[in-house]
C-alpha cells in the first residue's frame, strides 16, 4: 500500500536453490523466507517490483524431458514459461506468508505475471550460441539431437543464444499495476524471448540475462532504485591477491575502469555490473549489487556495492 | 479496449490438445487459433476473461518427473503452477497474433495471472479421494510411491482429492484489471488449489474441476456471460436413444431434472452442467456451454445449450 518510490529487486537463483542443494520444493520455500521477510517489511515504505532467475528450474526441467520419451519436448520458451508459473507461484506464496506475519496480508495485493522479453533476431548471439544449457551428453546420445553442442569437461551439452534484451512486452501493463499499488512478480528468467516478427511476437530458443532485463524493465517503469541480491555481498575486485575488496559505493568511471581490466568475469559479476552500470547511466538512479541477506541495509545505503557519480 | 459486458470463457483442454494428440507445441499453438480468432472479435465488443484446463499438461509433467530420477519431483500444486504459465504463454501467444490480423494488438493489452482458488481442507474430497492423475504404474513400481492408488484396466493410478472450488484468491484482482480493460488470462486448471490456515494460504495436493472453478470467478467478477467451451456442441440428453438431443436454450428446472435422472456422466458434462448452472442460479446471468467452433454463436445466442428461465 505504499505510495513511495518504485524498487526493483532481482533475485538470484540462489534465493530458491543454494549451491549444492538439489532444489526440492521444501529448499526452495525455506530459503525464500530470508529475502521476502526483507521484502514485505520494504512494501510498507516502497512499491515493489520483483523479478527472478529461472536457471536451475530450466535445467531441472529439461533433463526431465530428455528422461521420458512418451511425451513431446516443449521448446525452450514454453520451458521458460513453466518457471515463471513454478516461482512466480513459490514466491507470492512466500510473500503471502511473510505479509500475513507483519500483519499485511489483507490490504496488499499482489499479482504474477508472464513476461515476454523482445530480442533482436539479428542478435550476434543468435550466430555463435555460447550459453549450455540442460544436461550432459555422451557422445553417442548427442548425435541424432538436434541441438548446437559444445565440448565440456563432462561430455556434450547444447547451447544456446543469450541475446541482448531489448523491451519488456508487459512493460505498461507492469507500470499500472504498479502505480494501482500491486506489488507485481514478473520476468522470470529474464522473459520468455520472443522476436518481433511484422507487428506479432515470435518465441525463440534463447536464454536471456536476467540482470540485464531487470535492468532493461528497471528504467522503463522508471524504478528510483534497481537491487541485484544474489549470494554475493557485491562486485569484488583483485581477486586473490592482498588488495582483494567488495566494492562499496563506486563511481561510474571507476566501475567502468575495473570493468576494462576485466575484474568482472562473464557469466557471474559481469552481466551484474553491466546491468546496474547500464541503470545508473539511463537514469542517474540507484543501481545497487548485495547479498541476498542485506536488501534492506542495502536500500538504507548500507551494504552492497553502489555506482554513484 | 471494450467498454462491453464482461464475458468469462472457459476452454476445455482440447483447446490445447485434441483426442488422439500427442500435444506438440506445434499442434497445441495450431489448435489454438479456433478459439484465439473468435476471441479477439469478442474482445471488440466485450471486456473478455479467459479460463483453461489443464489436465494433459500436467498428466504430461507428471510422467517427465515420474521418468526423472535425479531432479526432486514437484507437488502437485507446482505442476499446477507450470501449467498455468505454460499454457498462459500460448494463449497469450495466439491471441496476440489473433488481434494482430484484426489490426487491434497496439492498443489491447493483456495479461496472465497465476491464479490460486481456496479449497476447504474439510471437504468430502479429502477423505476419499478419486480422481486419477499421472502415469499408469505396474505393482511393483506403484508399492514404494506414497499415493493414495486405484486399481485401473491398465494397472494402478495415484488419485488424489478434487474438491470444491470456493473462492479465487486474485479475484479483486482479475476485477481490477478488467475494469482497466485488459484481456486476463487466469484461473489454468482451475487454480492452484490452496487452503486457508489462519490468514496465510497452503498449497495442497488436489486437482480441481475448471468450469466449476470458472463458474465461481465469473459470479465473483460478476461476468454478463459464462461460455463453456469445449469439444462437443453442448449438453447432450438421452443419449444412444431414439431421442437423444443436445439441448439449446433450456430451463433451469428442466436441466435439473434431467440431471437427477443422470443424464450427464460425472467427470465430463456433470460438472459443466453443474457449472452453468450455479452460476445462472446465483446470478441470472447466461451460462452457456458450446464447441470450441461456436463460441461466438453461442454469445449471439445462436449455438450451445443456455440456461433460461
């Protein structure tokens, strides 16, 4: 019911399955406690949007359907849309929980939604498919797939693009839903990517960042702060060596800096800090990178890493 | 963007996925068009709300989890969840390119909610549960599983509880958003069915009939129209005698009659019957079953079985 400004948050999927966890139902409700008390106690002060990962419920899900041949395989953006029914579900469920514990459960409303997020076809990523994804393959099992494979230490895994994401489809639909002080989960996994073809969507076989299209629906529904919370208290630089540190606040030319020395490796803290640099560039708002454990302390100013000017 | 009366359209699974279909993503986005196409002519007069069943997607995920032994298996309230995303995305998907053809896709907007409907954890259901789901088993696969099991033709199926839907938990917000005037996709499944515990909700592992669920969101949307629309061109009475008929604009005590005489087989047009009718009963409002084909007919009052006075 708050009037105050938007907050974004994404969550990492480490906020449903930790490392070395196998993802049960039960994991996955337990350690959703930690960030959504944070969450609920923040909807007094703030409108809040949610967004999430979906990448260990992707895998999970495809190796079930490499597991059962009775049954046709979904392609991966139908995949992409189980999940956000899967944790969109976990996490308003959680949600609920935590609301009702503070004593706001009635007059909070709170709604789900399937998410699109527009790709560029003409994407470099669509040419070379770097991201693996679902399970290992032995050599004999990958050759009649018809999938793009890559070499791992393990055996075969498919790949698949990760396009830049360009527009949040359900963007004015999310900003009313906002603005009628619904607290909205949406792009879950980054969105389901879909290319615009004429003036109709196309879904793709892709997998999206999902900081990057955090950060992409962060400035279109002009959030006043953007949370990247994930198991990481921040971006760190020099790693390994004696001047090892987590970033605090930084200014944006110092964070660009580091960047170009390669401090933040792809795949982990990179798409991170690209996608609070690309925020705090846009917008001059606040673009903060902290623990899962610290989303309010990193909201006071407290905790996390910062890009100031 | 109509400012019409409020329409709820419940599709039957066959919208998705025919008898005889293995229910490809291909076949399912085919088949979809039929409805899709009259639905966004509807959407030009009327504020629509769409509704879906859910049945052989879940029966689908549940044979991938059964056939999976290294990822958790989900409750059956996760699979719910799924397939509401699922099944969201595609008929999002097919509506867009449908109001795409007619030149309305800019200005109507559209979402997919996940939707709960609360359950009472005392209902009859609960303790004696019937309704088959997921896999046939053998006797010696079927012995460890902690199902409640029923002996089949084929070999053992687990069964769970289909209780009574009593209320949509997002109804206030499927409200809102119609008033706003966009097309909500909602209630898959019927909805993940929950228990109240105290103020908070449970998911609990039950399956729950859609058009009865539909029928208490339409009342609680107060919709102008309740369509039923599946594969058949609606009710059908003595059938296989020399008089059998599907019956068109029909009383309500008639229909009830006809009912006490068991015209209408549980588990298929039973519960439809009985959808339409509560909700005319406690509405005055027009409940209307038809084929899939007929959906705008049956609105112009030209197709389908409809409860009169």
């Amino acid at each position: 019911m708050a009037n105050g400004p938007i907050i974004l948050i994404a969550l990492g999927g480490n906020a449903l399955i930790k490392k070395g966890q196998a993802g049960t139902a039960e994991q996955q409700f337990k350690n959703l406690e930690l960030p959504m008390n944070q969450i609920a106690r923040l909807s007094r002060k703030y409108k809040i949007v949610i967004t999430h990962g979906n990448g260990p419920q992707v895998g999970n899900l495809l190796l079930q359907q490499e597991s059962c041949s009775e049954v046709p395989k979904m392609p991966l953006e139908i995949i992409g849309a189980m999940t956000q029914g899967q944790i969109g579900y976990m996490l308003e469920s959680s949600l609920d929980t935590a609301l009702m514990e503070i004593g706001i459960t009635e007059e909070q409303q709170f709604v789900t939604l399937i998410t699109y997020v527009v790709v560029d076809e003409n994407d470099e990523g669509f040419k070379n498919p770097t991201k693996p994804i679902g399970p290992t393959y032995t050599e004999q099992p990958a050759r009649g797939l018809p999938y793009n494979m890559v070499r791992t230490d393990r055996g075969l895994r498919r790949v698949v693009a990760s396009p830049k994401p360009q527009t949040i489809v359900e963007r004015r639909e999310i900003k009313k839903l906002i603005d009628m002080d619904f607290i909205v989960i949406c792009g879950g996994g980054g969105g389901i990517p879909v290319i615009r073809q004429n003036r109709k969507f196309r879904g793709v076989e892709a997998v999206i960042d999902k900081d990057l299209a955090s950060s992409v629906l962060a400035r279109e529904i002009e959030a006043a702060a953007f949370v990247i919370a994930s198991d990481v208290p921040g971006a760190g630089v020099n790693w390994g060596s004696q001047n090892q540190k987590i970033l605090g606040k930084v200014s944006l030319s110092q964070v660009q800096q580091y960047a170009r020395e390669g401090q933040f490796p792809a795949g982990s803290m990179g798409p991170k800090v690209e996608a609070v640099m690309d925020f705090y560039k846009a917008t001059g708002q606040r673009g903060i990178i902290c623990h899962l454990e610290d989303i309010e302390h990193a909201i006071e100013g407290n905790a996390g890493t910062e890009i100031t000017t």
